[in-house]
C-alpha cells in the first residue's frame, strides 16, 4: 500500500520561496497521479498544482505562475515548488495519489485521490 510524507513546510516572509516534498514508501510513484492540495483553517481544501502518472501538468489559474509541480522518478518523490509566496498560501499542504498505470489521467478533485500524506504546515508571515 503506497504511503506518502510530505516534508519542507514552514514559516516563510511573503515574497519568499518553499519547496515541499511527497515522498513515496511502499510503491512506485511513477505509476500514479498526483496532487497538492492545501487547506485553511475554516476553509475547504484546495487543489493547487498535479500531475499525470506521465507528468503532464495542471496548475491552476489561482496560483499559476508561483507554484510549479515536477517528479523525480529515482528518488520516488513529487515536488511543490512554491514562489513569491503570499499570507494567502498559509495553510496545510497535503499531497495525494491516485493510480494510473501508464495512463495520462489526472484529476483536480480531492475526493478521487485514494492516499494521502499526513500534511505539512506552511506559514508566510512578517
């Protein structure tokens, strides 16, 4: 069963860059599409960048230009690079995974993901 972690949250000053990390256990990453969602406290959860078991890209127009999804296939771990970060872009970060196979299929809702990691918190304050 593919278990995930994501790692590289923290405090930030508005302007500033993270990258978060998914790392993969248990499965081959590659074989699944994956998604980073983020949620505020009060808020719903958001879907804010994904990727196809083919690495085909979906960013939305929300945060596009600032956030940029990739893969590393030999480390078995998905990237969320985060740029010029904002106070609105506080909240915990999660990534999740759906298998694919060797499909390009990949989906920005949060209910078709089937794994998901336990989420790390970004903070962007002065």
């Amino acid at each position: 069963q593919l278990r995930l972690a994501e790692s590289g949250g923290g405090l930030v000053q508005p302007g500033g860059s993270l990258r978060l990390s998914c790392a993969a256990s248990r499965a081959t990453l590659a074989n699944y599409a994956v998604g980073w969602f983020r949620q505020a406290p009060g808020t719903e959860r958001e879907g804010v960048s994904f990727i196809s078991a083919r690495d085909s890209v979906y960013v939305p127009a929300s945060v596009k230009g600032r956030f940029t999804i990739s893969r590393d296939t030999a480390k078995n771990t998905v990237y969320l690079q985060m740029n010029n970060l904002k106070s609105e872009d506080t909240a915990v970060y999660y990534c999740a995974a759906k298998y694919a196979g060797l499909s390009n299929y990949v989906t920005s809702t949060a209910d078709d993901y089937d794994y998901w990691g336990q989420g790390t918190q970004v903070t962007v304050s002065s």
